[in-house]
C-alpha cells in the first residue's frame, strides 16, 4: 500500500492533533498537589496556629508573622515550628515528624501566589 506525499502529510497532521488531544485532555485530569488538599494539616493548624495566625494565616495576634506573604523555605518553616520564636511555642515535643510536615505542607499552602 503507497501513500501519496498529501495522504502522508494529512496522517502525520492527524496523528499530531490526536496527541495534542490527548494531551490537553490528561492535563486536564492531573492530580492536584498535596497543598491544595491538606487535611490533617487543616486540623493541626487549626488547634495549634490559627488563635495567632488566624484562620488564613494574616491575623498577626502577638507579632505572629503573616503566613500569605511567606517566603521561607520548608527547612525554615519547619525549624520554625519545633523551635517557635518570640511568643510563638516550639511544637518538637508536640508533633511527630509526619504531622509536622502535613503543618508544613498546610502552611505553605496558605501563601498567595505572586
């Protein structure tokens, strides 16, 4: 079976919208990042953050920082949270190393985009 060059190029035009279909398509259905979901981390900072930093992180009650405009990285939120600073407590000896990562994870989740 021969092709003509006009039938080949439609094929190869063909196959080339059928990907870029299928492309926009999976984009479409991509998983959301574990920060828009964060669930225990909602709870975590809900009962241990937001009296301070408020229910969206802008509160700023005791100089507590506004979380929105956040620009720490996570090694720094996280030494943040075991240590504390000024009025804020350390929470090493109250979070295990998962939760404190949910808590991280909720934090950044808190920030707004530029």
């Amino acid at each position: 079976m021969s092709y003509s060059n006009v039938e080949r190029h439609t094929l190869r035009l063909a196959g080339v919208a059928v990907l870029l279909t299928l492309l926009a398509v999976s984009s479409a259905f991509r998983q959301v990042p574990v920060a828009q979901h964060p669930g225990a981390g909602e709870n975590l900072y809900k009962q241990h953050c937001a009296r301070c930093h408020g229910n969206d992180g802008t509160k700023g009650m005791f100089g507590a920082r506004d979380l929105q405009r956040s620009t720490l990285a996570d090694t720094a939120v996280t030494l943040q949270i075991q240590r504390g600073k000024g009025f804020m407590p350390g929470f090493r000896k109250k979070l295990s190393p998962a939760q404190l990562q949910e808590l991280v994870t909720y934090v950044k989740s808190l920030r707004v985009q530029p």
